[in-house]
C-alpha cells in the first residue's frame, strides 16, 4: 500500500464557529425523552435556579425553573459572558459584594472566584443575571424580565440548526477551556493556548498581533494573534 502523497492531502480545514450559547438553550429540546437514549437534554427534568433574597419576589418565589423563550431577542439585554460572571453563574459567587450590579471592566478581585477545590453548583444564572442587567438598566429587574436567563428555544423556533443537529451530530457535552468570552476560547479550541487571557482583550484582538494586516480576495484581514488567527473587516474590531 503506498503512502499517501501531497497530491491527496489537505489543503484547508474550515471550522464554522457560532457566537456562545449554551447546548440547552439552543437543543436542550432537540428529542423527546427516550427517542435518544443517549441524550441528555433538559425535557422532564425538575431544572431551576434560586432567586437571590435581594431580587424582587427572592423571598416568595424562591426559584425560577426552566422554560421555553418568549421569543428570539431573549434574553435582552444579553447576559453577563466575562470571566467574572460567568464565576458566579457557575459557582453562585459574588466577591467581594461590591461587585454586584456593575459593569465586569469594574469589578475587582478576586473577581468572584470561588475557593480552592469548589464544586460548580450551576446555581448562580438568575443572580447573574439580575447583576448584569442591574449594571447595564440602571435598575433591578423585574421577575419577568430576569426569569428569561432560565429558557431555551425549541426546534420549531430554530429549525435549521436543529436539522443539522439531528442530520449530523451534536456533543451534549462539550465544556469550554475557559469560563469566559468568545476569543479565549476559540484560541483554546484552535491552538490549545489562550496566552494567560481570560477576557476578550483588546490585546487579543490588536495589540499583541504580530503580522501587519493583509488583505484577502473577500477584503477581509487576517491578523496573526495569540492562539490563532481572527479575521476583521477593515483594520478595525471592537
């Protein structure tokens, strides 16, 4: 059998990469119970998340269980995706308490960490929320506009990706490098390395590239960046 040659191998890998949203907000709902006896969705199971005492109704209602979303702007605004919020939705964290209700770029160590060897209890959606809609609103949520951190969609509401999950294959549990942001990430995914980043610098996208800009066919640019490559229109990127 001879080896393979150049001629035959490959020339380009094309990743297709999504903005971030969880498995269960988008295909939670992709099977009935038992149609996949693999699957593990979020279809009769008892999900909910604790309402925080200091939110409106934490006292009488105690918790916001899961459900299905209103609509395809939910949740507006957008949740908390930084190091620091995501700390507190996985680990229900808010340290020091001067962190709640403001922006992530003002947060201060240690930043909502949990301590040494703590378990993600996957109890802190609804505080993070309230926190991140408090710092971007001006105000407190309401019960109804916070409980919209604790739905998905179902496939009749995202029929297409929902046809290329059930047409191909999708992972039910595929856990990020890093609890943050985007970039972090997909340098994870592509190159193993995030070069010590946990947010969505400026330095990851800008400063630290070390290619000049070239411009392709399409009049996209391709920067050479820590971990990777990322593609920008123009010379600019928020």
């Amino acid at each position: 059998m001879s080896m393979p040659g150049p001629e035959n191998a490959l020339d380009h890998v094309v990743v297709v990469m999504f903005e971030n949203r969880t498995f269960d907000n988008l295909l939670g709902r992709l099977y009935r119970p038992g149609e996949v006896a693999s699957f593990e969705g979020v279809i009769g199971r008892e999900l909910a998340n604790p309402i925080p005492g200091w939110a409106e109704h934490g006292a009488d209602r105690k918790v916001v269980p899961y459900g299905v979303a209103a609509h395809m702007d939910t949740p507006n605004p957008d949740p908390g995706e930084e190091y620091q919020h995501v700390n507190t939705q996985l680990f229900g964290v808010i340290d020091p308490p001067g962190n709640r209700g403001v922006l992530a770029e003002q947060m201060t160590a240690p930043f909502n960490a949990p301590g040494p060897h703590a378990v993600p209890a996957m109890d802190g959606f609804v505080a993070d929320y309230i926190c991140a809609f408090t710092a971007e609103m001006g105000r407190q949520p309401s019960y109804e506009e916070y409980a919209q951190i604790m739905t998905g969609y179902s496939p009749e509401q995202v029929p297409v990706i929902s046809a290329i999950a059930r047409g191909f294959a999708a992972f039910d549990h595929w856990h990020c490098d890093v609890p943050s942001q985007t970039f972090t990430n997909r340098s994870f995914y592509h190159a193993a390395s995030a070069s010590g980043l946990v947010v969505n610098g400026p330095r990851m996208t800008s400063s630290r590239c070390t290619t000049t800009p070239r411009r392709s066919s399409s009049g996209w640019r391709r920067r050479a960046c820590p971990g990777g490559y990322t593609w920008t229109r123009g010379c600019t990127r928020r």
